[in-house]
C-alpha cells in the first residue's frame, strides 16, 4: 500500500506542476472586489494567519455587512487594523459545526470560507451549515489530494494513516521542507484539535458535497496539486 501512495502522489504532483499557477492569492483578492460592493459578505475562518485581511478587502470594495465568523479568538493583528480602519466589521466568535450559531448569522449575498473544512472531522456538516449562510454565491477553497485513478470522490482519514504512508505524503509536500500539516506530514495529534489535517478531500468529493448540499458549482479552479477553489450559487 505504501508503494502505492507513493506512486499515486508523485503522478498527481507531476501533472499538478504542468498546469500550477501561484497567483491564487491575488486572484482570489481580485474576486473579493468584484463580487463585494452593495452586498453582505461573511468570510469563515478568516482569522488564523490571515487576520481578517478578506474582510477589510470587502469592506474597503464597498460591501454593506461584512462579518468574519471564526472559532479562534481575534487576533493582535486584527484587533489593531479594526481600530485604525475605523471598520465597521463585525466579529462573531463561534464554531462552524454549531447549527444555533449558524443560524443566528442570519443569510449573507456572498459566503467565502477557505482552508477550513479539511480541519474538521465533519466537512459535510460544515458544508451543509455553509448553505444555510448562502443566499448568493458561495467560495469555497480547499486543500485537497490527487484524483484517485478509477476511484471517484475519493478522501483520505488523515488520523489512520500508517507511519510510512505518512512519509509518502511528506516526500510529495517538499519531504524536509515540506510546511508543516499536523496529520499529513507529522504525525496526528488529537490535542491540537482543528490544527489538524483530518481528512484529503479530492476535488470530485469536494464538489460532491457542495452539489449534495443544495448548490450547483459553476467554476472550478484547480490552483496546483494541494489546493482547489469551488464557486456556487444556491440551486
């Protein structure tokens, strides 16, 4: 088995490397200040080492609610940009998961949420609770795994992973200076809680749930091997 995570990961990071682009973070800005002005906007799980960077982005394009939703507590960072802003953002401290929670945000014109349903045991409830949010469009982005050959909406439990499967995934992330994925390229650790990589979620499941949720998906953006975008609207 090892043998063949290896195999199937060094083909999945070759062919990624032939269609790779690195400007996913412009672009997605560029996308912010499109879709933004006169519309309410809620960015989930914009807090950790983004520090609310999407929502001020939002706010500054011209949206007319903006709320970052996050189950960390604001950070230095954030706190300091609100106040020399004078933004009008709105946090709300909460976990994803927490239906009363998600239904108390109310409905929002644009839903972004990016790097955060990898990190839970449960993406499908998180998906589902992010329909509940959406009444426009919906952006999604993801790490995810190589399409599995033959095997569609293929995902990986991260937390089972046998020790040498563990070094294949580390070798396909750059081996020693790969970045660090607790639960991909070190070993799982049921204290860090949402720290951890808990499931590889392959672009076809990751479009799967969107779908099974109630959107329907009318872009795709493959960004690189690990990392994938999907944009839907409420069907």
């Amino acid at each position: 088995m090892p043998l063949g995570i290896s195999a199937w990961l060094t083909a999945g990071r070759l062919r990624g490397r032939r269609w790779a682009r690195s400007d996913f973070g412009e672009r997605r800005r560029e996308l912010i200040r499109s879709l933004a002005p006169g519309r309410s906007f809620v960015d989930v799980g914009g807090m950790w080492n983004m520090h609310g960077e999407m929502v001020f982005l939002a706010e500054e394009a011209g949206a007319e609610r903006v709320v970052l939703f996050d189950a960390m507590d604001p950070t230095e960072e954030f706190r300091r940009d609100h106040e020399r802003r004078g933004s009008k953002v709105e946090f709300v401290q909460g976990d994803l998961h927490d239906a009363g929670t998600v239904e108390g945000l109310g409905e929002f014109d644009v839903v972004w949420c990016t790097g955060v349903i990898y990190h839970t045991p449960n993406p499908w409830e998180q998906v589902q609770h992010l329909r509940r949010l959406c009444g426009g469009e919906l952006m999604l982005g993801s790490q995810v795994i190589p399409e599995v050959p033959g095997i569609e909406q293929a995902c990986i439990w991260y937390p089972g992973l046998a020790k040498r499967s563990r070094q294949a995934f580390r070798r396909a992330h750059g081996g020693d200076r790969a970045p660090r994925r607790i639960g991909v390229t070190e070993p799982f650790d049921p204290e860090q809680g949402y720290a951890n990589y808990w499931w590889g979620i392959s672009p076809s499941a990751m479009r799967g749930m969107v779908e099974a949720a109630g959107f329907e998906v009318f872009e795709e953006i493959p960004w690189n091997t690990w990392l994938h975008d999907v944009r839907a609207r409420p069907r």
